[in-house]
C-alpha cells in the first residue's frame, strides 16, 4: 500500500501501451494509418516503428493484385513468431487485420491465420477502441459499411502529432468508386462513391497547416469525381474544392490523386491554369493504348478521347507533368494491343508511369473470361514497357536540369549539408543548402539527374515555376 510501485501493475510498469501500423498498397492506406494511430490515442496508444515493442499490431492490408494480399499472410507469419517471443516474457499482443484485405475476407482471414485477434474494414475502423477492448475476450469481425460517417467521429490529432508527420500531408475528400472497371477490387472493397462535405475537409485542413502543413494531397478513389456539399447545400466540384483549399492560411500546395479520365470536368481543367496552388501534375490512368481492350475493362473511353483530354490538360498548363497507370496482360490482350499501348506512352511522353501485370482478382468479371495472357507474355511486355517508361521519365528529368524551381523542403538530405525537397513536377531533390528549415520553400536550381533523385543548388533568383 505504501508503495506506488508494488502497487502498479505489469502494464503500467512497462508505460504506455505502443501500437504499430503497417500499411501497404495506396496513399489512403498511408492517411487511413494516421487517422487508425489518431483513433487509438485518446485510448492512451503511442505509435511505435518497432513492431517488437507493440502491444496492439495493425496491418493496413492491400487487395489490388494478387502478390499484395498474400504479403499479410507472409507478414503474419512473423506476427506470429513475435507474439509468441513476447508472450514468454509476459507481454500480450493483440493483431489487428485492416485495409481492402479485411474487407475483401472477412471472416476467412480469422481461420486462415490464428495469430488473429480482430478483422476491421476501411469503413469501421474509427471504431477502433471498443473493437480492439472486445477483442481482448474474443476474436471480431467488423466489415460493414456503417450508417455513420467515420471521419465526423475520428478525433483529431495533436499539433506535434501532425508536424512529426511532416509539412506534406494526405487528405480523403473522397471514398469509394462506382466506375466497376472489370479487373478492379475497389468498387467492392471500399465501396460506393462517397465525397466528404466541403466544411468538414476545409477544417481539417486548416488544423494541418495550423501544425506547419504546407502541401495537401487530396485523396481519392476517384477523386475529379468529389462531389461534396457547401454549408448551403450546393455541390461542389474538385476544381471549386481546391479554389477553398488555397485560400487556407499556411497551405502553398495543393496536389490530387488518383482521377478518372472521364472525370476530367472543364473546373478541374481551368483550376491548373489560374490555380497557382495547384501543382503542375496530373496522375491520370490510363491502363491501356488499345480500344479494345479499354472497352473489356469498361473503362467507358478511347486512346484518342484520352489524348485529347490530355491535350486540353495541356493547352491550360504548358509544363504539366503527367504520370499514369498501365495493365499488361489484360485478358485478350494481343500483340497489336499491347503494342497501341506502347504507341500512346511515346505519344504522351508521360513523367512517369507505374506498370503492372493484369492479376485475377477473386469477384471481379475479368478473372473469369477466358483467353488469360501467359505469364511470360505479361512479364515480356511489362519489361518493354517499363523500360519506354523509364527512358520517358529520364527525358523529362533532363529537360528541367538548368531550371530554377520552387522546392518545398520536406526533411534532411542524404548526407550532412544536403535537404530534400520536391519540385513542382513531384520530383525528389537533394539540395545543396543549410539554411533552409523544413516547411520552406526556396528557389532551387536543378543541376543534375540522379539514380532516384535529383541534384540541385540553391539560387537567390526568380523561380520559373
Ligand atoms: N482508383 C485508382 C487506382 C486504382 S488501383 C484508379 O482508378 O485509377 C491502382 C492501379 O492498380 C490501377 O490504376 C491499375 O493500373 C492497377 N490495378 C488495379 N487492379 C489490378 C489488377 N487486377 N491487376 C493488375 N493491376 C491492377
Ligand atoms: Fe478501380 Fe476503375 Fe474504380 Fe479505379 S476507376 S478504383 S481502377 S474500378
Ligand atoms: Fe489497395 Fe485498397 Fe488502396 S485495394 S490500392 S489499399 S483502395
């Protein structure tokens, strides 16, 4: 009694319970993490990179392609070993499976793997806490789509929380996806096209740049398809959103992330052209060159009605970056497709682009038609691809050496004396400079291309963008 310390028990003597998320697959992962840890904190959770130290494991799983969703399996093998290592020295560990993973096997990730506690879909997981304390007497499931909406009960995350996180961050303003293409999990495991409202994304915004956030990405499933609600109840579009977003205080970037062609609005457009917010970077899929195959995948657009709206994209911003996405291997698909997707890439002249091979995916149409691509054909054209790709991206690179451009500095550099930044075009830079803090942007010269980035010298002179 007299003594505090006999008095505590085993987990009050180790301190605060510590939670560790991993996350895999695309940026909302990255934001849903935060907002997973953030959840968790008012709970007394602190955030650990160090799985070995976690009282609580979360795994923020990806069912895009095939190798994606067999990654937890192999992850939760070492779960496995780790809380067992624990358990010997007293300490329990609870495992949490999240993510489209979740949501896609619910209840079979519990048979598939026993380290399991607990199973929380991208749409519950703001029910974390009581989830996680019913987990403690019986393993759960929670994949629904619940009436309530999760960001309007998500707490906030303290200022040293957010800057710890850096001057860039993710912001959802939009959820889900209604476009079915055939060979996609997405429609099914983050469900229907959801836009968050217009106030509620303006407020969380100004708390990240009252924190030192100096540049949004605003996120999407489909994101040029936001269509939120204004305090009056009228709708607003991207283009309109982004007009709200810089006029924030503190907030000198705006970038998006990931648009539909067919979503491309005139708003949107002319936003690049007199938003000088709005980065000069457009990440717009594409998936294929060939109309053929971009009808089976239902993508609902020709190569050419493409290339004209890249046109369009153009004529408004001169000097926009673009980037996409690729499939090789869709079924079907014949040399003369693959080699129409070949032609749209030089015709583009993309930034970069990331390539992927077609994988079946369980519940989507495409996995069940017929004339599959072999997985030597799939791995021939996704080599050729990459490499048109690449010496694409090398091409851009080289033209913007012997540009100055505004750099927002994002953390130190490699080595002692260097910062890294991004350029406008989202180019990774090393920069020359000590005077620099983080959260600035300064007037940087590229001077020469590297490996994964850039080289660059800070200037005193005008930026040329
Ligand atoms: N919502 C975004 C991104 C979807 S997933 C969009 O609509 O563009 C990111 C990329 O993964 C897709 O653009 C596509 O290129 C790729 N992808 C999706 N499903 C796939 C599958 N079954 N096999 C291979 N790649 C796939
Ligand atoms: Fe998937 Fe197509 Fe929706 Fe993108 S637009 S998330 S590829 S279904
Ligand atoms: Fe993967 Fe789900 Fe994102 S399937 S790509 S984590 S929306």
């Amino acid at each position: 009694m007299q003594d505090g310390r006999i008095e505590r028990g085993d987990d009050e003597a180790r301190g605060p319970k510590k939670v560790f998320v991993k996350s895999y697959g695309c940026q909302m992962n990255v934001y849903d993490a935060q907002r997973m840890a953030d959840a968790l904190a008012p709970e007394g959770y602190v955030e650990t990179a160090v799985m070995e130290d976690a009282d609580l494991v979360v795994l923020n799983t990806c069912h895009i392609r095939e190798k994606a969703a067999e990654k937890v399996y192999s992850e939760l093998g070492r779960v496995r070993v780790l809380k067992q290592e624990r358990a010997a020295q007293g300490a329990e560990t609870q495992v949490v499976v999240a993510g489209c993973v979740a949501q896609a096997e619910g209840a079979e990730i519990l048979k598939r793997a026993q380290v399991v506690d607990l199973v929380v879909g991208p749409q519950s997981y703001h029910r974390l806490p009581e989830l996680v304390r019913e987990a403690r007497t019986k393993r759960v499931v929670d994949t629904e789509f619940p009436v309530e909406d999760k960001f309007s009960v998500l707490p906030r995350p303290e200022k040293d929380k957010v800057r710890s996180r850096g001057v860039s961050a993710f912001v959802t303003v939009q959820e889900g996806c209604d476009k079915f293409c055939t060979f996609c999990v997405v429609p099914y495991t983050r469900g229907a096209e959801v836009s968050r409202p217009v106030a509620a994304i303006l407020d969380e915004i100004r708390g990240l740049a009252e924190a030192g956030v100096r540049e949004v990405s605003l996120l999407g499933q489909n994101v040029n398809a936001f269509h939120g609600e204004d305090e009056k109840g009228r709708t607003v579009t991207l283009g309109g959103l982004f007009e709200r977003v810089a006029a924030v205080p503190g907030i000198a970037r705006i970038r998006y992330t990931t648009s539909h062609p067919r979503d491309m609005d005139e708003e949107l457009i002319a936003a690049h052209r007199d938003l000088p917010q709005l980065m000069p970077y457009l990440h717009l899929p594409v998936q294929s060159g060939s109309d053929r195959i971009l009808e089976a995948m239902n993508r609902r657009h020709t190569a050419v009605e493409y290339l004209r709206i890249i046109e369009r994209v153009r004529s408004a911003r001169l000097d926009i970056a673009l980037s996409s996405d690729f499939i090789v291997g869709f079924p079907g698909e014949t040399d003369a497709d693959f080699r129409d997707t070949m032609r749209l890439v030089e015709t583009v002249g993309f930034a970069s682009a990331f390539s992927f091979k077609y994988s079946p995916r369980p519940g989507t149409p495409a996995a069940d038609l017929g004339e599959q691509v072999p997985e030597e054909t799939k791995s021939e054209r996704i080599h050729a691809l990459q490499e048109l790709i690449l010496n694409g991206q090398r091409a851009f690179n080289a033209v913007t050496v012997g540009k100055t451009v505004d750099v927002l500095i994002e953390k130190p550099g490699r080595h002692p004396g260097q910062l890294a930044g991004k350029s406008p075009w989202l180019q990774a830079l090393q920069i020359e400079d000590t005077e620099a803090r983080i959260g600035d942007i300064v007037k940087v010269e590229i001077t020469a291309p590297g490996s994964n980035s850039l080289f660059g010298r800070r200037v005193e002179e005008q930026a040329s963008a």
